[in-house]
C-alpha cells in the first residue's frame, strides 16, 4: 500500500469514529432525556380511561346506557383505591364489564384519574385566592341573592354547598361564564292572565291543568290553565350571561376557588359526622 494509500484510511478510519462517537452521544442525551422527562402519570391514566372505560361510562365518568356512574356514586368514591384496581383488573362477572389486567402499573393511574372525576384529588390547585372568592361570592357578582352555600344566601336557585365537589376548576368557570350550557334553574315562564296582568318566575309544578311559579322575591304563584290568556317558557337563564365579560381572569379564579374549597370543606364535614353516627350506633 502506498504512501497516499495509507492516508486515505487512515482518515476514513477517523471519520468512522467520529460517526460512531456522535451515535453514542445522541443514544446517550436521548436517554437522559427519557430520564429527565418522564411521561405523566395522570395523562396516561387519562387517556387510558379514555380510551377504554369512557365508552360505557361515559368522559366524565356519570354512566350512560350501559355502565352505572362511578364519579358521584357514594358507593364507587367510598372504595379504597385497591379495591378500584382489583374491581378494574377483574371486571365484574355477569355486568358486561370485562378484567383490564393487561394493564399492569398502569392500573393505579387509572384509578387516580377516576379519583380526578370524583373531586377527591387532593392534589388539585386551587387555581385563584379562596378568601376574595368568598368575598365576591357575597358582593360584586352577586351570586348569593340567588344561591346559598351553607344555608347562607339566596333559595330561589341551586344550593352550591357541593358544586365544585365532582368538577374541574374548568368546568366551574364555564358553568359561571356561558350558563345557558348548565341551566340548572328549571325552566322560567311568563304568564299573562285575562285581565291583562303579567307575571314571571320560575316552574316548581306544572301538569296539564295547572302551573305554580316562584318569583324572584320567593313568593309562590298557581294558577289553573284554563283561566290564562296565555303563557310562554324562556329560553335563556335567569343567571347573567356577562360574568366572563364583567369579571376579570383572577376575579373568576378566585370565584372558581371558593366553591372548589367550599365543596371540599362539606365533604370533610360531611365525613366526620357520618364517622361520629358510626361511633355513636356502636
């Protein structure tokens, strides 16, 4: 092999071990990043329940047509997360609900996913400051003529004592800001009378013949169809439709916050009693 000869590999040599070197290095920093960066517990127990569970039980976990609600069912929150697993892993003979072993450690993300659903993650953040959120509750939005929370506040709506006990600081903003999407006063209805008097409020009872509302001031109406001149339900809700644009990102926040603490306060309360009529039948 001549002179020149001898040269060439020797560089060809050299750029093979460059190459080589660069390989272990990039095989090296991608599995530090694999180390640095591993994939998160609760979006895979997400996407798993997703993917496999929310087709009977629906996305938020409340049940459909052919699995029972396991996110506010006081049976399915009251089970310790094995039993969850094992329930999960085993399916449920003669339900239709098949075993789910194959999932291995992936079962416990599941379960801690379904503990999301059930507002019993403790992990959750409030996402704003919970003493302004009382103090907005009470005054600028004016939430409190209408709804109550611990018996303090206004009737003529929900109680919200639990609201935020089984939903996502997501999921209470929008009911806040677009509540036409989760109407939950009832339907609300305008009455004419033949003598040309008009009054609103909301249904409590209605049948063929009759229709009782309740007004705003709390007073309570009946009248027997027959003798109206007409009536006419209302589409929109009586709770304000503005709040997104009326309050700010950190008032709404905040107001998000109040009800998330207020429902985690009620079931602690609700727990310890439960826990001391246990304590006293023994």
């Amino acid at each position: 092999m001549t002179c020149a000869e001898n040269i060439r590999a020797a560089r060809i040599a050299s750029g093979l071990g460059f190459l080589l070197l660069c390989a272990l290095v990039g095989t090296q920093r991608v599995a530090s990043q694999g180390q640095n960066s591993p994939p998160s517990a609760s979006g895979d127990g997400q996407q798993i329940f997703e993917s496999r569970c929310a087709g009977c039980h629906g996305l938020d976990g409340r049940g459909g047509e052919r699995a029972p609600d396991i996110a506010t069912s006081e049976k399915t929150q009251r089970r310790s997360e094995d039993e969850l697993s094992r329930i999960i892993a085993g399916g449920v003979p003669g339900t239709g609900m098949p075993a789910f072993a194959s999932l291995g450690s992936s079962l416990k993300n599941v379960v801690a996913y379904l503990r999301q659903l059930q507002g019993k993650d403790d992990s959750a953040k409030f996402p704003g400051d919970v003493k302004r959120g009382r103090e907005l509750f009470y005054g600028k939005p004016r939430c409190s003529e209408c709804h109550a929370i611990a018996g303090s506040g206004g009737f003529i709506a929900p109680e919200l004592s639990g609201f935020g006990a089984n939903r996502s600081a997501d999921q209470i903003r929008e009911a806040i800001v677009k509540p036409a999407s989760t109407n939950r006063f009832g339907g609300t209805m305008i009455v004419k009378t033949r003598d040309g008097k008009e009054y609103s409020g909301l249904v409590r009872n209605e049948d063929n013949f009759s229709l009782q509302l309740q007004r705003l001031d709390g007073a309570f109406l009946l009248f027997q169809k027959s003798e109206l001149a007409g009536f006419s339900r209302q589409p929109d809700s009586l709770m304000p439709a503005d709040y997104g644009a009326t309050l700010s990102r950190d008032e709404l926040n905040d107001l998000v916050s109040f009800l998330m603490s207020t429902a985690r306060g009620a079931k602690t309360d609700a727990a310890k009693s439960k826990k001391t009529d246990d304590e006293e039948e023994e």
